[in-house]
C-alpha cells in the first residue's frame, strides 16, 4: 500500500470517528442523565475535537475490517476508545502529573479552562467510553460488548494505563531498570494500543487464535509507538509536535533511547516492524493496511 493510500485511509477514518464522537458530545442529555453542563461540555470538547492523530480507533476499525466485522460497531468502539486516550492526555498535562501547557498545538484543558474542568472532563469521558459501548446503538450482541468493555477496562486502568502512569511518575525519583522500562510503557502506551487490535476480532465474532494473534501484533506496534515517542521528544521542536518536547532528558528520565542510543532505536524499530508483518503474515493481502499501519508508526514525523 503507498503512503497515499495509506493517508486516505486514514484520513477516512478520522473523519468518521470525528463524527461520531461530535454527535456523543452534544448538548442534550441521555436517558438517564438529568443535564449536561454547558461549561463541562466545553471543557470535554475543547479536550476531544482537537486536531489528534485518531491512530487507535483507526486500528479498530482495520482490525474489524481484516475480519469483515461491522464497521459501525468499529466506529463507536473507536470512539469510546478515544474518549479513554483524551482523559489520559487531559489528565496527563495536568499540574500534578506532566505538567504542560501545549497539547495538540493548542492550550490544554487545564490552561484553557481550570483544573477542576479538566479533572471532571476526564472523569466524564472515561465513564463515557463504558456508556458508549454499552449502549443498544452499538450494533453487536450483549457478550461482545460486555467482551469489550471488560478488555478495555483492563487495559485503561490499575493494570494498565493508569497502573502504567503511576510507574512512570515513580520512575523520575527511582530509575527503573531495561525491564521496568518497558514494562511501564507497554502498561502507559502500549495497552490502549493493544486493545485497539484487539477489538477488532472481538467485534467481528473471531476465534481466541486470532483474537490472541492481533493482541501481539498491537503489542508489537505498541512498543514501536512508544520507541518512536521517546526519539521525537528528543529529535521534534514543540511545534512539529503541537506540545512540548525535550522533557524527558530534561528531567533525566530514562528511556530505551537513552539507555541505547539512537542507532538502536532505529534498529529495533526496524525489527519490530518485520516481526508486525510476520504476525498478520496468515492474512496476507488482507492485512496491507495494518501493516503500512505498523511502518507508520514507526517512521512517524509527528
Ligand atoms: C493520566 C491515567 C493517565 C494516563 C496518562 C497518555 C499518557 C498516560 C501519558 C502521555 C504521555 C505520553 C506522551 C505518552 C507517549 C505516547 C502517547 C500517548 C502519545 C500521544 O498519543 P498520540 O501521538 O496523540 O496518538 P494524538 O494527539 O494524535 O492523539
């Protein structure tokens, strides 16, 4: 697949979970809420209809589509999926945890807002994500999405992302070692994007053997993601980036680049990507999109 095919393909798909989420974060409430509050909901779509990547539901919906699952289902899970990546970013900019002012090249929620706006946008978002894919308008039968929303669950939360910053912030008083590092950014980064490739087997009604095969292969392009994050935080200015960048040396905070050095890096990249196309090497032509999927992200310039 050429690079253009690849950016339409993209492209496509962020305009479609663009949608869906603009259509989540109306001003009229659910059955069941009693009101959505007009600051709130500024807060939340100031923190999500912002410019991102939209690269984890994008792996939904082509892990879905590798196994001819429905791709609404795909656009709501994706959307919910971003719902839990935003709070993590909103959250993360926060004063107590990273720190920023810049995100997506525009102030955070905190900056924009106030801390309490961007505490309550995050909370609001994470328990969205569960309401999103629970709901009947999730075109899947009740055990999938019970399915998903328990591996999402996981990997959001103690044992995983969240499980996973708390590492990290621990990591800038006490250096983990090789191990710990990459076990703090498969559970921060990594488990969100596993959960990505995941879900399109579950949606789609696979079996465990595949079911298990698209979680490696998010696990491979997880560690990619991450490999590439750390070289641009040292290679990328702020503005390429749209948030700060350099914060990790400056806070002399170990990563695998730091421990090895940039030619490794670049290395492994390499390495890693070879072993994503070896896991979706069964699904042959089928798989092109997730793999050009995998070279994104590791030859990734922002
Ligand atoms: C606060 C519970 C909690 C978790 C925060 C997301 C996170 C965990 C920390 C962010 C730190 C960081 C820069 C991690 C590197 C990987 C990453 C999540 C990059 C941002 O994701 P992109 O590049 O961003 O997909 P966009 O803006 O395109 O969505």
């Amino acid at each position: 697949m050429s690079d253009a095919e690849f950016s339409t393909r993209l492209s496509n798909a962020r305009q479609d979970v663009e949608a869906c989420l603009d259509g989540l974060l109306g001003p009229e409430p659910l059955p069941g809420e009693t009101a959505r509050p007009d600051a709130l909901m500024a807060a939340i779509r100031h923190g999500v209809l912002n410019g991102g990547k939209r690269f984890r539901p994008f792996l939904v919906i082509e892990s879905t589509r590798l196994f001819d699952g429905s791709d609404k289902a795909a656009q709501r899970v994706g959307a919910a999926l971003e719902c839990i990546h935003c709070y993590s970013l909103i959250h993360d900019d926060l004063p107590a945890m990273d720190d920023d002012d810049l995100r997506r090249g525009r102030p955070t929620v905190h900056k924009a807002f106030d801390e309490a706006a961007a505490i309550l946008a995050g909370d609001s978002l994470l328990t969205l994500a569960f309401d999103i894919i629970a709901d009947d308008a999730t075109p899947l039968d009740a055990t999938a999405r019970l399915t998903l929303i328990s591996t999402l669950a996981r990997a959001a939360g103690l044992g995983g992302m969240a499980g996973g910053q708390a590492l990290d912030l621990a990591a800038e008083k006490t250096p983990p070692d090789e191990g710990g590092i990459v076990t703090l950014q498969a559970m921060k980064t990594g488990a969100l994007i596993r959960f990505a490739c995941e879900a399109g087997p579950i949606i789609a009604g696979a079996g465990n053997e595949e079911r298990a095969r698209l979680s490696r292969f998010g696990a491979v392009i997880g560690l990619a993601f991450q490999l590439a994050d750390d070289l641009l935080d040292l290679r990328a200015d702020a503005e390429t980036m749209g948030k700060a960048t350099g914060k990790d040396a400056g806070r002399g905070k170990g990563t695998l680049v730091s421990l090895h050095g940039e030619a490794w890096a670049e290395r492994r990249l390499s390495d890693l990507v070879s072993e994503a196309e070896t896991l979706l090497a069964p699904f042959a032509g089928r798989a092109e999109t997730l793999i050009a999927a995998a070279r994104f992200v590791a030859s990734r310039d922002s």
